[in-house]
C-alpha cells in the first residue's frame, strides 16, 4: 500500500489523521501500532512517515484535527457570534455524550505521565489551547463583555479545567439536564462580565463585523 492514486498529501494526511484519531480511541496509545494506522487510512508505512515522525506525533495531531472539526462545526452554525457566545456554546456541549474521538486528550494525558515522547507535544497542545482561550477572553473584554480585570490566563485555566472534568466524568457516570448547564454556565459568565453589564446573551453586540476564530 503505497500512495493512493488520484489522492492529493493533504488528503493523505487527513486519512490518517481521522484513521489514527479512530485507532488511538478504540485501542489506547499503547495498544496501537503505527502499522495499525497506516493499515485503517489504506496506506503503506512510509507513506505515513513521510507526514508523521512518530506515533506520538500523529496523537497530537489527530487531537489538533478533532478540535478543529468541532470549532468548524460550531462557527458553521453561528459565523457571528461573540467570543463569549462561543465560549458558552462550547461549555454548553461539555456534559453531552461525545464520539470515543472525543476522548483523545485523556489519552493523550494519562499517556504524557508515563511517556516522555507523547508528554512535549500533549504540553505543546494543552498550552496552544490556553493560549487561544485566553487570546477570546482578551476580544471579549475589548468588547465589553469580560470584566478588564480578570486574567486572561485564569479564564483559559478554568475553562481548560471544565472541559477536562467533562471528559473524564462523562454522562454514563454522572448526567445532568441540559438547561440546568445551561442556566448555571449563564450565571457564571454574568459573573465574569463588567459590573452593570448586561448578559451575554441579550447585550447588544460590539462589534458586527464577522469573526474569524482560528484555533
């Protein structure tokens, strides 16, 4: 299995990003064999390595994809919505039932204690989360929406914090309904939000112009 015919690299590499982010959650880190990827995106050994270095490698890289899918997917919905808006439309997601893709980082985590190679790169990811966080917390208090004198970093921890809560207490082990979320996510943005503001939710927009979130 070589090169597929009429298949462009960025295609290839896509391939086996979806096939390794299927593999790693269905076997663990451990259990898999970077043979196992390349056979499951139909492609030869080398042909992998000619994208990815190593298996740890392909682990974060597939846990870049799979975020940025969800982001895609939550822009797709709302081009226009506020950097809060789209802080609560991911925390509202948080308790939901996700795809065994979804449970990457976990993996990624708990294989970073034992496993130095798979620890640099899960660092570098966690760190470029937090780091686009925080940069939607600064354009939110542009925007008037965050209280100016929280720090950025803090809210990117706490929201880093949530998010790996949720994946290790998913709804089979704990379930709440998803107004109750809703509502209590709400509250605590208002909380965060300048004294005398309104909420996210019904405050007139800043800024119309479209945004463009990169993760």
């Amino acid at each position: 299995m070589g090169r597929i015919a009429g298949v462009t690299a960025a295609e290839t590499r896509d391939r086996l990003l979806r096939a390794a982010a299927d593999v790693f959650a269905e076997r663990g880190y451990d259990g898999t064999r970077v043979a196992d990827i390349a056979a499951a995106a139909g492609v030869s050994n080398g042909a992998l390595y000619a994208h990815f270095g190593s298996k740890a490698e392909l682990l974060v890289a597939a846990l870049r994809a799979h975020a940025r899918r969800l982001l895609a997917d939550l822009f797709a919905d709302d081009p226009d919505r506020s950097a809060t808006g789209l802080l609560l439309a991911i925390g509202r997601q948080l308790p939901q039932r996700r795809d065994a893709r979804g449970y990457l980082l976990v993996e990624a985590l708990v294989t970073a204690r034992r496993d130095a190679d798979v620890a640099g790169p899960t660092r570098d990811y966690v760190g470029e989360r937090a780091d686009w966080i925080a940069g939607l917390a600064r354009i939110a208090q542009g925007d008037g929406e965050l209280d100016p004198a929280l720090s950025p970093e803090a809210v990117a921890h706490f929201c880093l914090l949530l998010a790996l809560g949720s994946a290790l207490v998913p709804p089979d082990m704990h379930t709440v309904a998803e107004a109750e979320w809703a509502a209590l996510l709400g509250r605590v943005v208002t909380g965060l939000a300048p004294a005398e503001s309104s909420p996210p939710e019904t405050a007139p927009p800043q800024n119309t112009a479209p945004r463009k979130w990169t993760p």
